[in-house]
C-alpha cells in the first residue's frame, strides 16, 4: 500500500528553526518529523511512501535513505511549490486501490501523529507546544538505551547526568548530552543530542537544539537555543547570542550555509497557499 507525504516548505513563524535544515527534519526528541510520520505510516501498513519536498529536498532524502529500516521503499520527489492535499491526490495518487485509505493516503506534515491539534509550523509557541506534548510518549520501544532516570525524565545512551545536577520533569536529555554538576534541568525541557550544560547553568520551558552549548552559569527559560540562536517563544523574539561562552554551536562553521528565504518572500509564499481551496479532511485545511 502507498502512502504520500507534503514537507512544510519554509514558514514565517518559524523561519529561524529552518536555517540549517528544512522543518521535516528539525529534531523533535531525537528523531526528525518526516521519521515519526514514516514510522506511523509502517504500522497502518504501508509499503511505499513518497515524500514531497520544496525546501531541500536532497536533505530530506539524506535523511530518509530507501526506507528499508522501516521496512518499506521511500522515494522524495521535489517540488516547486508546496502542494494543498487535493493538488497532491489530483497529481500524484493515480490508482486509489493501491494506497491506504484516507485519511491517511496523504497527509500534510504540519504536526506529529497523533497531534493535530498542535502545529508545528504556525509559530514557535504552537512548536514548543507540540513538542512539550511529545513528552509524556517520549519512551517507545525503538528507542534504544533510553531510560527513565525518575518518573518523567528520559535519558539517552551515553548521556552524562552527575548526581550534582537537579533535574525536574518532564525532561527529555538525548543521546550524548553533557550536564556538569551544579546546573538545574527542567520541567518541560529537551536537550537534544550532544548538548552540552556548563556548571550552574539554568534551563527550563525550553529546547535546547542539538551540538549546542550553554555556558557556565547561562540561564534559559520559555526559549529555543540552538547553537547561538535564541528564540523566545514566548514573546516571538529571535536572537544572535555574540558571546560564545554563553551561548553557540559546538558543530563546525559551514562554509556554505543553505539559503533560507526572506521574510518577505515567506510572506508571499503564505499568501499564496491561503489563496488556494481544498476539501478540510482530519488533518484540517492546508497552511
């Protein structure tokens, strides 16, 4: 059975999570949202699933692969702009016999399974929302080495947590995160992979992006922070943290960095879509 995935191109309220990376594979937990949508569609039973892309689409790719860990074929097919759901069936879904049932034949991935009420993709306060949702179903069996440390505070493999750290859930510490002794971790907390926590170090209602550090004594709070950006969710308010022992990347400086379109270029791209009609299934109308 087929089933047919739309990538969220670029979107202005959330323009800064998708300067490294198109939103379909900013980490969520330590997992990207096009794998969660792959994984959900392994269990309906599909066998193919295809994956449209107009944001970097060879990044999407890279992270997909041939779909066989999932036990399936997946294929990206880039496209020039973002299509609705009827664009899509009317494109690309030939022989209604061979794909899933709808709802679920083609899905537009502006949320994770079984959150739809949370969009990803609107603003960073609704994407801080659906991943503060995520939390409670952090620990699945394909999660492997991860571990409760205490109810609701999921560690993974290889993280480091001294006993001088305090940690609150829910919390989630991904796979090769440093925490020195002395910070104070959470509630409502994700620390992605190989983030390191400076000694006295203060983060909580927050995402810290993965390879990120956060320096000695730097206190976090109702923000996203991935490498020297720092993104208040709560007011909307977006940063360039200059002082390097606060806040910064611990990847190494991209000599070409990939394009993310202007505002106003945004702008005009959501208009567009908002322009267009199409018939409101379970995952609501398109954005």
């Amino acid at each position: 059975m087929k089933a047919l995935l739309i990538c969220p191109d670029q979107r202005l309220g959330v323009a800064a999570l998708a300067e490294s990376a198109p939103l379909s594979n900013i980490p969520i937990l330590g997992k990207s949202l096009v794998e969660y949508w792959v994984e959900h569609l392994a269990t309906l039973g599909a066998k193919e699933v295809l994956v449209l892309a107009t944001d970097r689409p060879d990044q999407v790719r890279a992270r997909m692969g041939n779909g066989a860990r999932w036990g399936l074929r997946t294929s990206v097919i880039p496209e020039k702009s973002e299509l609705t759901l009827a664009e899509a069936r009317r494109k690309h879904q030939a022989d209604v016999a061979a794909w899933l049932s709808a709802p679920h034949d083609i899905i537009a991935m502006n949320h994770l399974p079984g959150l739809p009420q949370h969009s990803l993709v609107t603003s960073y306060a609704d994407w801080f929302a659906g991943v503060r949702a995520l939390l409670p179903n952090a620990l699945t069996p394909d999660r492997i080495g991860v571990r409760e440390l205490k109810p609701g505070v999921w560690v993974g493999l290889n993280a480091h947590v001294p006993s001088g750290a305090k940690i609150t859930g829910p919390c989630w510490i991904g796979e090769r995160a440093w925490i020195e002794a002395g910070a104070t971790i959470g509630p409502n907390t994700v620390l992605e992979r190989e983030v390191f926590i400076g000694r006295g170090a203060e983060v909580s209602h927050s995402v810290i992006g993965p390879e990120t550090f956060v320096g000695q004594f730097t206190e976090i709070r109702n923000s996203i922070a991935w490498g020297s950006t720092l993104i208040n969710w709560e007011r909307d308010s977006c940063l360039r943290v200059p002082d390097a022992f606060l806040l910064c990347s611990r990847e190494p400086k991209r000599l070409c960095p990939s394009p993310v379109a202007t505002p106003a270029v945004l702008r005009r791209r959501e208009l567009a879509r908002e322009s267009q009609t199409s018939p409101v299934g379970e995952f609501g109308p398109p954005r």
